[in-house]
C-alpha cells in the first residue's frame, strides 16, 4: 500500500511516499481503507520532535517518539474510512461499515489502509456526514471533552476559552455550554459569529482587546491552542481557578508546583 513515511525528524520536506506492507487485522481488529485523514498539530510537532517548544518537552517528545529516529515512520492519528475486513472476535462492525476514528500517539492514518481495535477509539460515521467531514472530528473533540472534564465545570462554571475557532476550541465552546457553563471565547474578527453561533455568550476579538487587561475574572481559562502562558492568565483567573492548555509537557512542572502551592491550579492533560 501507499504511505507517507518520514524517518528522521524535521520541516515537512522529510516526508515522502513510499510503498509498505499492508497491515494484517489480529481476531480483534478491523481493517479500515481510509478515504479521509488530517495533518493536525500533533503531526506536526511530532515530525519536528517539537523542536518550537523549547529543548526539555523536545527531549520529553523523543523519549516518547523515537530518540535518533521516528519508532513510527507513518504518521496521522484521525481517519475516516470503510471497513475492508474484520477479524474472527469482531461483533460491533462488518465489512462495508463506513468509520472514523483516533489512533493517537500511535499515528498510522496517511495510508491507504489502517488497523484497529474494535474496543479503540472508533465509531460508526454518522449518515449525515462525509468522510472529509468525520476525520477531523476526531481529535478536536476528545480533546475538548477531556480537559473539560478535568476543568471540573459544576465547581468552576465560569470559563474562557482562548483560540476558540479551531477544531478543539469549537468542540469546546459546544461542550462548555452542554455543561451550562457561561462562555467567553477568545478570536480573530472573522470568526467572531460563528463563536457566538455555537453557544458563547461574549466573543472577544484578539485583535483589538486583550482579555487579560478586560478586568474579567474567570474559574477556567483554555488555552485550546497553546499560545497562552500560565503567568499571562493567573491574573485572569479566580481563586481556585484553573488554567488549562493543549500544549502538553511544557507545564508538567508547573501543574506539580501549583498542586501544592498557591490557590490557581494549572492543570496538565495527557492525550486521551
């Protein structure tokens, strides 16, 4: 089959397309033809072993991925696709099933075909929906769901959420309010409706105010796309507020440190 591979880490010019061995489903696993996946920031800061964010998550990222090169060469971690064939131990799907799904860290997606679990993250799409629009539902709102379940909503109802435009942010906004949470969602002017359409009831505009010098307060600030700092927010945050980034190893240290001292919590997330 056809794939996209990389074996050392870098720019996107490391990548190529090469020719690999077709995957195999085990008796618990289905075979999935993929139609649709995304290049999302995971990807991307897998590739470059997160060189952006500084030499400690780097080291942190190649303990993880690989520390001279890639352990996995393919990359992608949402897809959408039909099922090619299932294993003997499979009951919830069949060959023909139209599926989406999230590999995760353990990547795999720009290939024609894909391997998984019938007990792992993937589900039935949708028949309203298209394989390009089932593949990126993926991550975005894991993600979303995850950290705010950790935020802890019924305790800390107030929330802001910052980059709320994209795929976790927009999931975010969506869940925040299912969870009758008030929303304040942090954008470029161009997306300040569509913030306002799917349930935040204020949209600041980045541009033209910073939501750190407004004079609000907030039990929650997430930062859904990682370009907010814990000493930027704190200010912005209530007592036994929470702050909460998609960035990941960066504030392993600070969520420790702030466990133990201060009433303002940063609370790490792993990925789901």
């Amino acid at each position: 089959m056809k794939a996209v591979v990389y074996d050392m880490y870098g720019p996107p010019e490391v990548l190529h397309l090469e020719d690999v061995e077709r995957p195999v489903p085990k008796d618990d696993e289905v075979l999935i033809k993929i139609h649709a996946t995304t290049v999302n920031r995971l990807d991307c800061h897998t590739r470059e072993a997160n060189r952006s964010n500084g030499r400690v998550v780097m080291v942190l990222s190649r303990l993880v991925s690989g520390v001279r090169a890639p352990r996995q060469r393919i990359l992608g971690s949402e897809l959408a696709g039909t099922v090619e064939q299932a294993g003997r131990a499979v009951s919830e799907f069949k060959v023909g099933d139209r599926v989406f799904g999230l590999t995760g860290i353990r990547f795999g997606a720009h290939a024609e075909y894909r391997c998984m679990r019938e007990s792992a993250r993937i589900a039935h799409v949708p028949e309203s929906m298209t394989f390009e629009q089932a593949a990126p539902m993926c991550d975005g709102a894991l993600n979303a769901l995850w950290c705010l379940r950790l935020a802890d909503l019924e305790k800390r109802p107030k929330v802001l959420i910052y980059g709320a435009s994209g795929a976790i942010g927009t999931a975010a906004v969506q869940l925040a309010r299912h969870f009758k949470a008030d929303v304040s969602a942090v954008c470029s002017t161009k997306n300040l409706e569509l913030i306002k359409s799917i349930g935040a009831g204020r949209a600041i505009d980045y541009t033209t105010e910073d939501f750190t010098k407004n004079g609000e307060t907030y039990d929650v600030i997430f930062d859904a796309v990682g370009k907010q700092t814990f000493a930027r927010c704190r200010g912005s945050l209530r007592p036994g507020g929470a702050y909460l980034a998609t960035d990941g190893f960066r504030n392993i240290a600070l969520a420790v440190w702030t466990s133990r001292f201060g009433d303002k919590k940063v609370i790490f997330k792993l990925p789901p």
